[in-house]
C-alpha cells in the first residue's frame, strides 16, 4: 500500500498542470508516513499550539498520517528574490497549489476508500486561529513527525529538496509502516551556528536568530494579499525562503557530506 499511495501521489502531481492548465509545476513530491500512534502527536500540543490535534480526534481508527512535500520549480522561486513585495507568480503558486493540494487529498481519499480505509483529509491552509495565528493542524509540524524535513530558522519545513514548496496531510485507517526520523539537523544555523541568511532577507523585521514575531510576518502577507487581490487570496511572502542555501536543498546534509568526504582524503 506504501508504494501505491507514493506512486498515486507522483503520477497525480505529474499529470496536474497539463491537465489543469496551471502556471505553476511542481518537482517530485516526497511523501512521508507517521504511526497514529506516534508519541510526537501528543507534543504537538506543547511546541506548536496548545489546541493543536491529534489525528484520533479527527478518525477514531486512526492508524496512519499521510504526509506530501510539494517542491516549487527554481523558476518559481527566481521570481520572489527582488522587490519588497512577494511576485505574482509566488501568489498563484500558492492558490493554485491549494486547490491541487483539495484534489490530491480527495483522489487519495477516494482510492483509500475504494480499498475499505477511512480517510480524512484536511485543509491546505487558513484552518487556523485568526487571533494567535497559529494552527491546530500544523502540516508542517506533522510533515516532521513522518520524517519529511526538519524546521529551519525561517520556520519553514526543509526537507532534501529543500523549503519551497508546500506540505499536505491526510489521516486513514490503512496501517501503514512509519518512516524513520534522523537527528540531523537541516538547517546551518541549527546545524553550527552559520548562515542566519532568511534573516537578512526578512523584508518586515519578523524574522531574527531568537525571536520571530508571526503578526509582522502576517502584516506583510496581508499587504501582499492586497498587492495582488485580482488573482485571489494570497496572504503570502516567502522572501525568506528564496535564494538562501535552503531553497532547494538540505544544506546541513551536504556541508556534513563535504565535512566526511574531505577527511577521508
Ligand atoms: S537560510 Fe540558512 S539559517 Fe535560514 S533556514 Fe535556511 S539554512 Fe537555516
Ligand atoms: S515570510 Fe516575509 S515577513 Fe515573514 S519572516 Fe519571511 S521574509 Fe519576513
């Protein structure tokens, strides 16, 4: 079943764009898979919202969360590196993948079901408090319990392919063997104390090695949001996302790579 839902997930993202139309395309996703069971969740209600959910409370036969990282193109992100602003193009990658992310959650809910699991799938994004600004199910969070990446100090979820692109969840019945986590961290600052570049790039003076503050983070999505409100709802930014090591890979991984190669001659 492992194999079948990675492969659902990769034609389905594959075919998208042709089929839809879309202007954004998407890399090759990872998926990920987490035991309903893991301990983790129980956390979740102390590291990321004290409401956050567990996946029983949404199935009571919980018995696997599905995890997906969608990958933007390097051409997406090119066009978020200048200007204060996020571009249009990052605005539309984000609606477009929300809708993409509602039909892949419904294409698998729908084959899962077909083989007698249930399956509950959950929104993209805004499925939050609109006060604290915080999630009671964070895709990010639960994308790290499956193994899928590790948070660097934007925030974001790099995972081997880096932070841009988004994270999708579903929770079934179908049992399915979790993936492992790794204690390695993804992120150089977090790794030895170096880079810190998604701070420089920060354009609303959110972002710092020890403090984030979420509503100035959020004053900026919402200024793009209204920057570009003829292409629908697009409380985005991202600046600290695009053109930092990040971007597109897990540069931890390749610093300690490099690290083992060059003692080794
Ligand atoms: S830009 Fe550097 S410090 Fe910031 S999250 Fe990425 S690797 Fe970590
Ligand atoms: S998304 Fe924008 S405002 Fe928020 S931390 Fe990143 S650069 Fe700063």
């Amino acid at each position: 079943m492992k194999s079948r839902i990675i492969k659902k997930i990769q034609d389905f993202v594959k075919s998208y764009p042709t089929e839809q139309l879309t202007n954004t395309n998407w890399g090759v996703p990872i998926v990920g898979f987490a035991s309903a069971k893991d301990p983790l969740f129980t956390q979740l209600s102390s590291v990321a919202s004290p409401t956050h959910a567990h996946p029983i409370d949404f199935l009571a036969e919980a018995k696997t969360v599905v995890v997906f990282f969608l990958p933007f193109s390097k051409s997406l992100t090119r066009t978020n590196i200048k200007n204060h602003n996020s571009s249009e193009e990052w605005g539309v990658a984000y609606i477009e993948t929300n809708e993409m992310i509602k039909q892949l959650s419904i294409h698998l809910q729908r084959f899962l079901q077909s083989h007698g699991h249930q399956t509950i799938i959950i929104p993209a994004t805004h499925n939050w408090d609109e006060e604290k600004l915080i999630s009671d199910w964070s895709h990010r969070h639960i994308a790290y319990v499956a193994g899928v990446g590790k948070f660097g100090l934007n925030n974001m979820l790099i995972t081997d392919q880096g932070c841009c692109g988004r994270v999708g969840s579903f929770i079934t019945s179908a049992e399915i063997k979790p993936d492992n986590r790794n204690d390695t961290p993804a992120c150089l600052y977090k790794y030895d104390g170096s880079c810190m570049k998604c701070t420089d790039r920060c354009v609303n003076e959110a972002l710092f090695a020890k403090v984030f503050d979420r509503f100035k983070c959020y004053e900026m999505c919402l200024e793009n949001k209204k920057k570009h409100r003829s292409i629908g709802y697009a409380d985005v930014c991202g600046k600290c996302l695009v053109a930092v090591p990040c971007s597109h890979a897990n540069p931890a991984i390749k610093k300690k790579q490099a690290l083992e190669n060059k003692n080794i001659h």
